[in-house]
C-alpha cells in the first residue's frame, strides 16, 4: 500500500512534468506569416522542457517502487 510519502512523491512528479509541458508549450506569433527559429527552437523548448519531462517520469516511477 502506498503511504503519504508516495503520494508527495507522486505530486512532486506530477508539478514537475507540468513545469515541463509549461515550459514547452508554444507561444502565440504576432505575425503568422513570419517564420521565428529563435521562437521555436529556444533552448527551453528543445533542452530543458524535455528533461524536466523525463526527469518527471523517474520521480513518478521512484514514487511507485519506494518502500
């Protein structure tokens, strides 16, 4: 049975994951007929999102198989 620690775990995974979708979700263009590399292909969005994601997942699965 899991214990209030798991479920801190578990929340402290699921906070961080959303960091992540946060961090990579799209910003609105002011012109959407310009093309914006800076935009799209920003550190944050290629680098540190996904590794917050990831990073998310292994405190979910931690929480999971903690005793």
């Amino acid at each position: 049975m899991f214990s209030k620690s798991n479920f801190t775990w578990m929340l402290i995974g699921i906070l961080v994951i959303a960091l992540g979708m946060f961090l990579m979700a799209g910003g609105k263009s002011a012109d959407p007929n310009v093309f914006n590399a800076n935009e799209v292909y920003s550190k944050v969005r290629i680098t540190v999102a996904p590794i917050l994601i990831l990073l998310g997942l292994g405190i979910e699965v931690f929480a999971l198989f903690k005793k």
